[in-house]
C-alpha cells in the first residue's frame, strides 16, 4: 500500500500522543499478569509502541515492554539505532507486597556502542528486572532524516500506533508499506496528520537460515519525492538518474597504467580478470561500504577508499578496456529486500561485467573475496544496473557458481585403545573459502584447530598444513593428523560407528511443519566426504547401511550416500549439492526430507564382527 504525505500545516505546539494517552498507563493489572490472553505462550510482549514523527524534525518513541518468563530477559535489552538520543524516561516497574515499585535508569545505564565502523547505536541497561516486570522507555532523537519505522518485532505488539506531519509544504513523500510483511495496519489521514494503528500484531516467526529479519518485518519506509518546483519521480529511471555518474567516464588518471595490466591480451575474460586483480591489489578498502562519488582520480592516488569508491574505479577501467562494465546499486540484508523503487535504501556500489550475455558481479574492495563474488551480506534479492542516464535494470545477485567442500579421510580403527586416527585432506572454495579467511586472518590460525577440538570434544588434531590462505583467487588446502575417542560402540564381538566421522549432522535444522518465508542459504554449494576406513585386525564387515539417492524437483538439489564393502576396509561417499542461494517456500517439504536424510545416514551404523 501506498500513500502520498503532502501535509501542510502551521508550525504550532503539538502534543504527542494525544490520541493515545490512555495507552501510557503501566497498571496494577499489567504487572501482575501472568501470560497475554492472544498470545499465551510468549516469553514477553511489547504493551505499546508510540512512534511520533515530525519528518525532517524529530522522532519520539514511547514503549513498553512485560516480561513474563526467564526466556523473556532478553528482551529487556533496550537499543536506540540513532546519534543525539535524549531519553526522557526509563524505568523498571515491579509488583511487590501489594504495589508497584519503580525503578529508575541511572546514567550508567545509558551507553552508546560501536556495532560497526561508523555505526553506533544507543543501548539501555534496564536494573531489576526479573520475571513480571515491566520496562518503560520514552526517547527522542532530534534533527533526524528518518526513512523506515518497524511495527512488528521479534515479540508481540499489542497496541501499535505512528503519527507522522509533515511541516515542508514543498516537499511530498511516499510512504511505501515492506511488501514482504504479513501485518495488516489502519491507516487515517486528518488535514495535518497522518496515523496508522494496529492491535496484536504476532512477533516475526524466527525460521532456520531466514537470511535477515530486515527483509520480512513489518516496516514502513518513507521517501521523498519533490522539493519545491523539481520533482524527483518514483520510477527506477528517476532512481538511475540519481546515481548515475560521469566520473565513470574520466580515464586519464589510469591510462597509463591500464595499458601496462591488459597488455596485448585480447580475451575478454582474461582481460577482466587482469583489470580486477590489479584494482583490487592496488586499492586498500578503508572499511567503509559506501554510495558516493567522490574525486575518483584522488582515491585512485591515494590508493585508499570506500567499497564504493573502489568499485567504480574498477567500472571505470573495464569500460575503457572495451568491456560492457556498469555501475550497480545493491542493498545489504540489514537495509532489506529491494522491492520498490526507493533512493534510500541501497548501500553498496559493486560492478556487473557482462560477457557473452551473463553477468559476472565484483567487488574489488574485498580482500578475501575473488572474481565473481559479492560479500554476502549484499547477496540480496534485487540489485539496480545503471546502464546510462535513465536507463537501467533489476539484476538478482544470487551466486551462481557453487562454494565447494570437499573432505578426503583415510582412518583406521583402533580396537585396543578404542579411537579411531588417521588423516583429513580438506578443500574449500568460494564462499567456504572467504568467510573462513575472514575469520582467521587476525588470529593464529591454530585456532581452527582450537575451534574444531571445541566442537568435538574427544578430537585431537596434529601436523596442521594450511595452503593457499593467502591467495583469495585459489581453493584453501588444509590436512592434518587427528584422533578421536568414543568414536565408536562395541557390543559383545561387534563394533558400531558412524560413516561420516565428525562431519555428519546431528539434527535437522528444518523441523516445522510449516515454512513462511524462503530458505536463504547464501549460496549454491556442494559438500562432499569421502572416507576410506582400514579394517582392524581380527575383524570383518558385519553389516553397512544402505545407500540412499534423493533429488529435489527443478534441480533444486540433491543427495547421494553409498558405503561399500572391500576386502580390507569399508569406503564411504557421501554428496550433498544445494543448486540455489535462496529457495522458496514451495520447496520447503523437499528440502525438509533432504536434511532429514542427512541427518539419517550421518547416524546409520557400519557394524565389524571378529572373523
């Protein structure tokens, strides 16, 4: 639903939350309670969200929140996403011998954090607050660009109410509701205000591999569409003209150097490839992502500059290589789902290459990231393709290409000191490969092994080797030595044990009934095992499970496990290959069976007797 805010008003004294007032109250009722008369299991609710909002001026919220169980602490943790917060009010309310004792947040109990470069939020420590408690908290954020409100949470909303003015007469807005959303709101428009109300609004269903909660909360997004005499219209034309730059087209701050990285070479691909490489060596990312255009000659001498500012660079330098290179615009899962054309809500600028009809996505910022590759967080349904001023195109930036990882175990198993030994030969590539480079480069890599021992607690990992850690354009190689205890079971003359080691799954992580939202991977993969175990001596192969072949219709994904008997051992294979990032819900009930099979066959038994 879409609404047109274009409210001209006088600028008087306001009272906010007139309309609501009755809301404010925290009663004898409320403390006392014991579970919501809706929503009778929930850990806790939120009593009221109030939201004000005076665009372009400030923001007020009052909330409150009832705890009901131990579970529910949690939600008492109080964060404010904004600079320049003035709270006004925050208290804890408890019920005790008979009346309701409050408890005031001291200043020590305000504090800002840093959760990334650049991005600070506000955070509330509530005191006392124990099962039956009530958190009350009223902030206001001045001189604020506001453009999305939530209403709906990870928690049940009772009462939800937003009253928005606009005081620019000669500014218009959209006001866009999150298409993804189930949360249905009233909506009324007087001369001057505009609210929007709704009552028990279910918190959002939290599912296995969901992505971002960004992308499917009830949210409002707001975005301006005309100052003064110059409208900027609501199209994805208008949206490309405004990011649209000619910096693009500069080229003599590089000449020189392109034609010494391309040399004679004449293939389009090689030749991209070569162009990427020496951008992303040559430029240090400052850690920031970004949208901006600045002086690109500057960044370029500098050597040094945002995700954004790098990557048109590198636009740049294919186009005057003869490639078909373009700006794109794409937004990370924490902005959410780009569904409607919007100014606001991309984050990122990253380059699409396309040769013979396909398009190769880049980002040259990243250090551990290579050809063909986004960070994640910016694999996010729909990216905008600038192809010049006013003409552009929705491009999905979905992987495509398959992160592999592949496992080959040569172990043997020890009878008299009841272990299993022998060594691992691991490779992983694409996305396998970045985010295990990302979460080892400022530590000692030992701590992989340190990881691995934790997760398996009878692991014990020797002569650790690690290839290619350094070079993002290659496979990572690891091997090693390892032990493990309480492997397996022996019953009288038989010894029992699982086929897949410690790379089996214990649990499936798709146990409801019902899917909401899409399954979000990240990225198409495929993992393999293979796994050759030596006899011990004395026994023989009693039994071993049978194999097992699944596929998902329309090549979704699929699974394979074959064990075989050898005359002096057992070799197991296992595959499991995901053809798609994000899978919709329709698949759901396949890929539910698909993991459950996982889980079964990481549990089956290969039985040896004594000859």
């Amino acid at each position: 639903m879409k609404l047109l805010l274009a409210l001209i008003i006088s600028l008087g004294t306001f009272t906010c939350f007139a309309q609501s007032d009755k809301y404010l109250i925290i009663t004898p009722q409320q403390l006392q309670e014991k579970k919501d008369d809706v929503f009778t299991d929930v850990p806790a609710k939120i009593i009221y969200r109030n939201i004000y909002l005076e665009i372009g001026k400030f923001l007020e919220v009052r909330e409150a929140r009832k705890i009901y169980t131990n579970d529910g602490l949690e939600y008492s943790d109080f964060e404010i996403p904004f600079d320049n917060v003035d709270v006004k009010k925050a208290i804890t309310y408890n019920w005790e011998n008979g009346k309701t004792i409050m408890t005031e947040v001291g200043g020590e109990g305000i504090f800002t954090e840093e959760v990334s470069k650049g991005f600070e939020i506000n955070k509330i420590a509530f005191p006392n607050v124990k099962e039956g408690s009530v958190i009350e908290i009223v902030y206001r954020v001045n001189e604020i660009g506001l453009w999305t409100v939530n209403y709906q949470d990870i928690i049940p909303i009772k009462q939800f109410w937003l009253e928005i003015k606009n005081p620019f007469y000669y500014t218009g807005f959209n006001i866009t509701k999150n298409g993804f959303a189930k949360v249905d709101l009233e909506d009324s428009q007087t001369d001057d205000v505009l609210v929007y109300k709704g009552v028990n609004i279910p918190g959002l269903k939290f599912e296995n591999y969901l992505g971002s909660t960004s992308n499917y909360f009830g949210r409002m997004f707001f975005e301006p569409v005309y100052y003064a005499d110059r409208v900027r219209g609501q199209s994805w034309g208008s949206v490309a003209n405004y990011y649209h730059t000619k910096e693009i087209n500069k080229k003599a701050y590089f000449k020189k150097d392109l034609e010494n990285v391309v040399g004679g070479e004449l293939d389009p691909m090689k030749k991209a490839k070569l162009i990427y490489s020496y951008v992303k060596d040559r430029m240090k990312w400052n850690d920031y992502y970004g949208i901006s255009d600045y002086n690109l000659k500057k960044i370029y001498r500098n050597e040094e500059g945002t995700s954004g500012e790098i990557n048109l660079i590198l636009v740049a330098m294919l186009k005057e290589a003869g490639l078909d290179a373009y700006i794109m615009k794409v937004a990370s899962k924490r902005k959410g789902l780009v569904h409607f054309p919007s100014y606001n809500i991309f984050n990122n600028t990253i380059c699409a290459l396309e040769i013979d009809k396909q398009y190769h996505l880049l980002d040259a910022s990243q250090p551990h990231g290579s050809f063909g590759e986004i960070p994640l967080p910016f694999v996010n349904g729909d990216g905008l393709l600038i192809v010049a001023e006013g003409n552009c195109r929705l491009v999905s930036t979905q992987a495509r290409s398959k992160s592999q990882n592949t496992v080959i175990i040569n172990a043997e198993i020890d009878t008299e000191n009841l272990l299993v030994k022998g060594n691992v030969k691991k490779r992983i590539s694409g996305y396998y490969a970045w985010e295990h480079r990302e979460e080892y480069e400022k530590i000692d890599i030992k701590n992989y092994t340190d990881d691995l021992e934790e997760l398996n607690n009878s692991l014990r990992i020797s002569n650790f080797e690690n290839q290619n850690f350094y070079k993002s354009e290659q496979p990572v190689s690891m091997f090693y030595d390892f032990e493990m205890e309480d492997y397996f079971e022996k019953i009288g003359e038989d010894i029992y044990f699982d086929p897949l080691l410690y790379f089996g799954k214990e649990e499936n992580d798709f146990i409801d009934d019902e899917r909401v939202f899409p399954i979000d991977f990240g990225f198409p993969f495929s993992k393999k095992v293979m796994v050759t175990f030596q006899l011990p001596e004395g026994y023989q192969v009693k039994s071993i499970p049978k194999g097992k072949t699944l596929a998902i219709p329309d090549a979704i994904g699929s699974l394979s496990f074959k064990c075989i008997s050898t005359n002096n051992g057992v070799q197991v294979t296992f595959n499991l290959d995901i053809n798609k990032g994000m899978i919709e819900t329709a698949y759901y009930p396949s890929i539910q069976q698909l993991f459950s099979e996982y889980v079964s066959v990481s549990k089956s038994k290969i039985v040896l007797t004594k000859n």
